[in-house]
C-alpha cells in the first residue's frame, strides 16, 4: 500500500512541480539576454487565470476538439506513475515499461494532431503536418535510446534499469550510455518544442508547431494543455537524469531515504532547466527542412548506443 500511494505521491509532485520548471527556464533565459523576465512562478498563475476564463470554441470543431485536451492531459499524467522520478523499483512498474512510456507519449502527440486538424484551420493542419514530422522520427529514437539501457539491465521495466545502473555505476561512462544520453537529450528538444527544433515564445507561422496546433484553445481547454506541455517536459528531464544519472534515487521506501531522492531530484531538474536555457540563448532556430537532419542524427546515436551495448554486453 506505501508503494502505491508513494505513485500517486510521485504522480502530484510531477503536477506540482512541471509548471516551474518551465518557468524557471523562462525566468533563466531572460537573465541571460538582459531582461528581468517574469518569475519562476508565473505559470501556475497563467493556469490559475485560464482555468477561469470561458471556453469558446469553434463552430466548425467537432467532439474531438474538446475531447482531446482531458486525453493529452490524462496520458501525460499516467506516464509520470511510470517513469522512476523517486523511488525504484514502485508497483505500477509491473504494468508499465519501456514501451508503455512511448506509446502512451505517442497517445497524446497523436490527439494534439487530430485536435489541431479538427477545427480547419489553416495554422492547425499545418502545425500538425510538422508535428507528425518531427513525431515519426522522435518516437523510436526515444524507444532505441533507453533500449540501450534495457539491453545491459536484461529487462525494459524502467524500475530494473535504475536498479543495475545503481548496482554498477561504471556504466555510465560506458559508449553506449553516453550515446543514449545524447539521442535522448536531442529527441527531448524536439519533443517538447524547445530551440532550434521550435521557439516556444513565438506565434510566427513559419516558425510554430506546438503553438500552431493550440492556437484555436482557450480557457480550460488551453490550461490542461498548456499543464500537459509541462509536464511532458519534467518527464524528459527525469528520464534523463534517473535513467543515466540514477544517483539519489531512493531504492527503499525510508522517509531519510526519500527525502534524499527529492533533494536530488530537484538538483537534476534544476540543472538540466538551465542547461536548456543557456543551449536556448546561444544557438538559433533550425530551418524546418534542417530538422530532420537532427532528428536522424539522433536516431543514429541512438542506434550505434543499442549496437554498442550488444558488443560490450
């Protein structure tokens, strides 16, 4: 039973914690270019005000437009019960693995697409389009990339691969470890619309793929939206910093144990939200053709990682 209330524990702190996350890489980034920026925790009071604010919707939309905010929402949240963010090994990671994580992600890709296809707008389809673009290839380069893990721990269960990384800490200076860190971290980029990939401050339409594609949203429609984009983003950073850097994850349920896990938690999101904002400061945007080229170059690492960790087995 601790088990199971530490995941929906886990599953909170996500929901608690994703929307500063993004603020802080906003507040960071404008330190950085010279400007005071908004605080850390302007976010949660953008969703305070759009869960207040009346929905208007189309008239040419149809029940999926408003249907698939609550799936976006839905699947981002049962894949924070997933992913090791505290503890490993938990219980839902009997029903959950490697795969499970993908495709509930490729879930709600797949009804942010629809939804920015139903209204008819010419802004939606196109942001859509780029989407499916970018998704074709991001997705198995996220299964290829933790498989190179799952391929040394023996199993896909995300909970094991925590566990033999802990059990042998010199594989994380393995090719294959570093490999997959880097595929992951270029696929994150693109999945949650970070530069050079996509600007998510802007509304220029030749640059927008997750803005073009909720540009009809309003209310709380847009919050739960705008929340799931959060979230999605702790989710990259957690996968990347316990899957690869799983020191501090707490492998007993102690209240010592887990207050440790939560410090250094916070640590790795914190450090990897700067590093976001300093690689989005000093780098410009791709060109859309161009992106591709980075998306395979991604799939690439995470290829030669899978190939590397059969060899060095």
């Amino acid at each position: 039973m601790t088990g199971y209330l530490l995941e929906i524990g886990q599953a909170l702190l996500a929901l608690l914690l994703a929307p500063g996350l993004t603020g802080l890489i906003r507040w960071f980034k404008a330190r950085l270019q010279g400007r005071r920026g908004a605080p850390p925790w302007q976010p949660y009071r953008d969703l305070r005000k759009l869960f207040g604010k009346e929905v208007i919707v189309s008239k040419n939309a149809s029940w999926l437009f408003r249907f698939a905010p609550y799936v976006i929402f839905s699947t981002t949240v049962a894949v924070t019960m997933l992913v090791p963010m505290i503890a490993a090994p938990l219980p839902f990671d009997a029903i959950g693995d490697l795969l499970a994580v993908v495709y509930l992600l490729l879930l709600g890709t797949f009804f942010l697409a629809l939804a920015g296809l139903d209204p008819g707008t010419a802004f939606g389809g196109m942001g859509a389009s780029r989407e499916m673009t970018v998704a074709a290839i991001a997705e198995p380069t996220i299964a290829l990339a933790i498989f190179g893990l799952a391929v040394g721990a023996g199993s896909t269960n995300l909970g094991r691969i925590v566990e033999q990384t802990l059990a042998h800490p010199g594989a994380v200076i393995n090719p294959g470890h570093l490999l997959g860190f880097a595929a992951l971290f270029i696929v994150m980029i693109a999945e949650t619309g970070r530069m050079p990939v996509d600007n998510p401050s802007t509304h220029l339409e030749l640059t927008m793929i997750h803005e073009a594609m909720i540009l009809e949203y309003s209310g709380r429609y847009l919050a739960l939206i705008e929340w799931a984009a959060s979230l999605k983003l702790l989710i990259f950073f957690a996968l990347l910093s316990n899957l690869f850097l799983p020191w501090g994850v707490a492998t007993t349920l102690s209240p010592g144990a887990l207050g440790v896990a939560l410090i250094a938690l916070t640590a790795k999101l914190a450090a990897l939200a700067i590093t976001v904002a300093v690689l989005e400061t000093r780098i410009a945007k791709l060109r859309l053709f161009r992106v591709p080229e980075l998306l395979g170059v991604s799939f690439v690492l995470a290829l030669l990682s899978v190939t590397s960790s059969f060899l060095l087995k």
